[in-house]
C-alpha cells in the first residue's frame, strides 16, 4: 500500500514539473512571436503587402520594365524608385546607383526563370518570380559598393549571374538625376 | 519479435546505400566550389550533381529509413505480423524502380532542376515520373501503417497503442498529407509540360504547393528520430520514459502544426501577401513546441537513468551516464545539434531575421545541421539498436561506432557553423563557383575550406558507418532476443481517447491546411495571366 502511494505521489510531482516546462515553452514561444509582430508593425518590416503580376512575354514591349524605364528614378517626394529585371544569367542594370539615406523603392521582376537578388552587406533579400513583380521598400545608411548575386538556382549559369550596387552620396545622386531620368552606374 | 526480417534489412540497406552515394556527392560539392579546387570543371556537373544528392538524401534515404524502422515497430511494438506483408515489397520495389528513375535522366544532365523542381525550369519527365514512383511507394507505406493500427485497435479495445506505433503513424499521416503538396505540383503543373502537352506553367502557384510539402517534409524526417529518443534511448540506457502522455501530445503537435507553417519558405516571393506570411510565421513558432516539450522528456528521462545508475547530484548526474553506449552518445551529440539547429530554426522564423539570410549559405546550413546532423545521427543508432534484431548476430564493434558517431558530430559542426557564418555575410547558396579572388568575397574563403574539410569528414564518418553494418552482416551468430521499446516511468492504465486516436487531429492536420493555403492557392488559380513560358533544361538544348 505504501508502494502506491509512493507511485501516485511520485506520478503528482512528474506531472507537476512536467506542466511547468510546458508553461514556459510556450511563454518562450509566445515571447519570440509577440517580438516579431511587433517589430513587424512597429518598424513596419513587413513582407509585401499584394500581389502584383506582369507578363515576362512582353516585358520588353510596354508597361513599366520596359528596358528604357529600368535604372534609378528620382520621385518628386525625394524618394528614389529602382526597377530591374533578372534573367538567364544577368540583371538589367548590372550595376544599380543609390543614394544614401534615401528611402528607396525596388521595383523588379523576372524575364524568365525564377532568380533572386541580395545585397551584401545589408539585409536587403528578396525573390524574382516570372509573372508577379517584386516590390520591396529599403534605405541605405552609407555610400559604398555592393555586389549583388542572384541567390535562387536559375540555370547552369546561375554562379555567373553577380550584379552589383553602388550607393553614392545624397546631392551627387541629386545632380545627376537633374541630367538623366533613369540612372545607373554608367551615367 | 521480428518477422519480416527480409523486408525490414531491405530497406535499411537501400536507404544507407543510397546514403552513402548521395554523401560522396555532397563531399565533392564542398570541395569543387570552395578555395581548395583550383582547375575549371563545367559548372552543370556540379548541378547534377547538386539535383542527384538533394533527391537521394531527402526522398530517398528518410523514406526508406521510415519505411523500415515503422515495420520494425509495427512488428515489435504490437508482437504481431505485419499485415500487407506482399504490399509493403510493392512500395520498396517501387521506391528502388522510382530512384533508379529519377537517377537517370538527372545523371545524364536532362534534369539539373534541382530537387526543389523550380519551374519554370521544366528537365527531362522521367525525372519527375520516378519521384512520383517514390511518394507512390511511400503511400502504400502509409496505408499499411494505418491498416495494422486499426486492426491492432479493433482487436485490443480500449488498450492503449504502444506509443511506438502511435508515434509512427502520426509520422505515416503526416507524409501522407504533406507529401499531396509536390503530388499536386508535378502532376497538374510540371508533367504536363515536361511531356509537352503544354509549354506555360504558373511558377509562383507551383512554388506555393512545392511549400506545402517542403517544411512538413522536414517533420517526416525527424519523427524517426524522436520516436528512437522516446522509445529506444530510456531503454538503452537502462532507464525509463519519463512521460507517455507528454510523448504522444509531443507528436500530436507534429501532425497538427507541422503543416500549415510552409510558407515562411517564401517571405520573400512576391506571389503571396503579407497576412498569410504572417500566419505562417505564427504557426512556426508553435512547431517548436513540440521540440521543447521533447527535450524536457529525454533529459528527464536521462536522469532517471543515471539515478538508477548511482549519479548524484545536480549536475554530477551526467557524469554517472552510461557514455560507452553508442546510443547514449548519439542522442546527445543529436540533442545538442538539435539545440543549435533549432535556435537557427528560431531565427529563420522571423521574417525580419529571415530577410537577413534568407537564400544564403546559413539555410544550408541549418537543414544540414538539423536534418544531417540532429536526424540522420539517430538513423545510426535506430541502424545499431536494430542490427542485431535483423542479422541475429552480434554487432559489437563499439570502439568502432563512438569513432563513427563522433566523426559525424564534429565534421557536422566543422561543415555548417563556417556555412552559417557565411551566409550571415551574404554567400548565395548553390553556386558552383565562387571568385574568391574578388574582394567582396575573399573573405569568405577561410569559412568555405573549412567547411570542406568538414565534408570529408562526414565522408569518412559514412564510409565508417557501413563498415560496421558491414561487419555486422558476418558477426557471431547469437539470437537477440525480443525487441523492446522503453516503458514509461508511470504506465498509464487508462488513457484518453485523444491521445490513442487521430480523428481529431487529422481533421484539425487538414483543416488548417485549407485555413492557411486555401485563400492563397484559390487566389493564384484565379489570377490570370501568370502563366509563363516554360524553360526546358538539359544537356544539348
């Protein structure tokens, strides 16, 4: 008889120990959730909002990635807007021109296969998926060079597909948008 | 008690065959991209062989290794035969046909897609075709599981189900449904055009469904694994399951929240919007539930153990484990992979953290950590514990195995902390060449060799492994006796109807899945003009 007791009372305190560790799981969970979202509404980091699409057959004819539209386009707010298109194994422009300081918007998508695109050094990483346009809002803190790789498998020459970005400084961007409506790193 | 002896060695010895040649692959791989290679090679080998490890080590290898260790366990664990005996030699044949396939089209370079398929890349159908064979064969696995469950639950009413099958089920459901993800993919997006019946595909679509198999698959992987910490390592070491309820909550969790999470594997794709990443996030984080619940059990379990044992102490427990027992090494070196994997896991969750690394080295890093390191050092020892079961001859070379079981460990560690690191600076992920001479990448360099030195290591930890199963299959004949799962330390008489069916859980399993992929893949079908061209794949072309 006291073995059974000894058993329960021994069951009772497993059970108790075991709900406690079952507690602060799921307070640790919940703490690492609750930091994300309000990280997320309150820096406002959140993914895209919608989805967008645009036919990768006539990209090149009309609409906005057509290849006189890509490059840097300065906004009347100030703010700069960037639209690239990856494809089978290269971006167009191969070298993107930012300001500094800036909010910018990329505006990009694919002409082929799916690619994706990173900046080194920053935590600017995003998908290009033929069909739908990417649209991804950053800011840059300091002029500097970046290359820029594709970073999703797109074909035998994915290792070859590097693109690169070049942040320059707030008034030379100015002055050279006051020449040129779309700008890379060539102008 | 094992019957079908045959069938069960069968698939261990097709899984570590394929095992060991997907592990070659990956070896050279680390090799040809990092520093230490210095000729030009062409580039598209190195995706071959990129798309011949991925498919081998993550359809091949865990679903044999599932297949095999759940008819251990429904012989074992229910002391009956397996019913479906012919069945369960359909699917292995299947799944060996299906690779054998699959292999073809991808080692003669007509399907360098990767395993992940990314359409619109479209290779060679065969290759697709026998990874069907493979799911297929794996689908008949699935049935037999649930078909001896019930017959067992019909002939023992009101008994509780060993917690070894009840584990393995969940396991078996899990696959069945999650696996429906890349079925739906390939079969009504991918073949038809790869068999040229049409030439556009949807590829933000066809990435949605490919989401809804990929993270589930991990979970597949992994339940192996956690039923040998529930269920084989209290007994190795002469201790005691510290919770069977806590057990079966641990793999409810699995089947229930393992599902609906597959989107955080597309934060940064453009074809699904903000809410539904969010509530993939959300569901993330639950799945590490089931995880920490499971770490609490077995360390408790553990302790058990060593008090038995005469550890004393707070700490100096640890000391008094039984640390000669290859089991008992590998379940910690696993739980501490586990440990380091899962705090990854935890970051990647987090679409803020995510972004940082998202498509880097870090990724490959953390599913080799988890799925290489934490999961495939437990088919090790399942492989050990079960040998002698299989072969009724001793395997005792255990110098031999802590060697091999330490050798995983640290080349495992030496392979992706430096991958992690890198990827934190920014390193793309399946590259076949990096120019290392470039200043913005030089010094990644370092990182890149040691972690192929990390490879080679892994190589001669897996070539070690099958020298010991090897030796094995020619060891002193003598009879194992019964194999026996752990019993828990407080067996319980009677047990909830919750935690010895699945009716609820499977339909909570599907509910969620149409809850959280529903709205995205309805709006994607309703979305028009996102067809595009296909992009044929292959040598010659």
């Amino acid at each position: 008889m006291a073995s059974e007791t000894d058993h329960s009372l021994g069951e009772a305190v497993a059970a108790r120990i075991e709900r406690r560790w079952a507690t602060l799981s799921i307070v640790i969970v919940g703490v690492l959730v609750g930091m994300a979202t309000y990280i997320g509404i309150h820096q406002a980091t959140m993914p895209q909002g919608r989805v967008e699409t645009a036919d990768p057959k006539t990209l090149h004819l009309s609409g906005e990635f057509v290849e006189s539209n890509l490059g840097s386009e300065m906004q009347a707010d100030g703010s700069v807007t960037v639209r690239a298109i990856g494809q089978q194994y290269s971006f167009t422009p191969q070298c993107i021109v930012v300001p500094a300081e800036t909010p910018i918007t990329f505006r990009a998508t694919s002409a082929d296969v799916v690619h994706g695109f990173l900046i080194e050094g920053t935590n600017i990483n995003t998908m290009l998926v033929p069909g739908y346009v990417t649209d991804l809002p950053v800011r840059f803190k300091a002029p500097g060079d970046h290359v820029m790789p594709c970073q999703e498998f797109c074909g035998i020459g994915h290792q070859g597909m590097w693109g690169k970005v070049k942040v320059i400084d707030k008034a030379a961007f100015r002055d050279m948008a006051a020449a040129k409506r779309r700008l890379t790193c060539v102008d | 008690m094992l019957i079908n002896k045959r069938l069960i060695a069968a698939h261990f010895w097709l899984a570590f065959i394929v095992f060991g040649v997907a592990l070659v692959l990956g070896a050279w791989q680390m090799f040809v991209r990092s520093p230490l290679n210095a000729w030009h090679f062409n580039p598209e080998f190195y995706y071959r062989s990129v798309t011949a490890h991925g498919s081998a080590m993550g359809y091949v290898f865990p679903t044999l290794i599932a297949m095999g260790f759940g008819y251990a366990i429904t012989e074992a664990s229910l002391e009956k035969e397996l019913v479906g005996r012919r069945w369960a030699w359909v699917g292995f044949f299947l799944v060996a046909v299906g690779a054998v396939v699959a292999m073809i089209p991808v080692s003669l370079g007509l399907a360098s897609v990767l395993y992940t398929f990314y359409p619109p890349m479209v290779g060679n159908p065969f290759y697709y075709i026998g990874v069907v064979m493979v799911v297929v064969g794996s689908w008949i696995w699935v049935a037999l599981m649930v078909t001896n469950f019930v017959i067992w639950k019909r002939e023992n009413p009101g008994k509780p189900v060993p917690l070894a099958m009840y584990a393995n089920v969940a396991g078996s459901l899990l696959w069945g449904w999650t696996a429906v993800g890349a079925a739906l993919e390939i079969l009504f997006q991918i073949l038809p055009v790869a068999l040229g019946l049409k030439s556009t595909i949807d590829a933000g679509l066809a990435r949605v469904f490919f989401s809804w198999t990929l993270h589930a698959i991990v979970y597949f992987w992994l339940i192996p694994t956690y039923i040998a910490y529930y269920t084989i390592f209290p007994r190795a070491i002469g201790g005691r399951l510290f919770s069977d309820a806590m057990a079966r909550i641990s793999f409810i969790l699995f089947v229930v929240v393992a599902m609906p999470i597959g989107v955080h594997h597309l934060f940064a794709d453009p074809q699904v919007g903000a809410g539904f990443k969010f509530m993939h996030s959300v569901f993330t984080g639950l799945v590490a539930l089931p995880t920490l619940l499971t770490v609490f059990t077995i360390c408790a379990s553990a302790e058990i153990a060593s008090r038995l044992r005469g550890g004393r102490g707070a700490f100096g427990w640890i000391g008094a484990l039984p640390w000669s027992n290859p089991i008992m090494l590998a379940t910690a070196l696993s739980l501490v992979m586990l440990g380091f994997g899962g705090a990854g896991g935890l970051i990647n969750m987090s679409y803020q953290l995510d972004a940082t690394v998202h498509n880097t080295q870090w990724i490959t890093g953390h599913f080799h950590l988890i799925f290489g390191g934490a999961i495939v050092i437990m088919y090790f020892a399942i492989a050990y514990d079960l040998w002698p079961h299989l072969t009724d001859r001793a395997l005792d070379s255990f110098g031999l195995m802590r060697t091999q079981l330490w050798l995983w460990f640290i080349g495992m560690i030496v392979t992706t902390f430096p991958w992690h690191y890198v990827g934190i600076l920014g390193m793309p992920r399946r590259m076949a060449y990096y120019d290392y001479a470039n200043p913005a990448i030089s010094p990644q360099a370092l990182s890149v060799t040691m972690s192929a030195i990390g490879g080679f290591i892994l190589l001669l930890s897996g070539l070690l492994f099958l020298l010991v199963l090897i030796r094995g299959q020619f060891g002193a004949r003598g009879e194992a006796g019964a194999y026996r799962f752990a019993v828990p330390l407080h067996m319980p008489e009677r047990i909830p109807v919750a935690l010895n069916s699945f009716g609820l859980w499977l339909a909570l399993m599907v509910g969620l899945t149409v809850v959280n992929y529903g709205f995205p893949i309805a709006q994607l079908m309703a979305l028009n003009e996102t067809s595009v061209p296909a992009v044929y794949v292959g040598a010659g072309r």
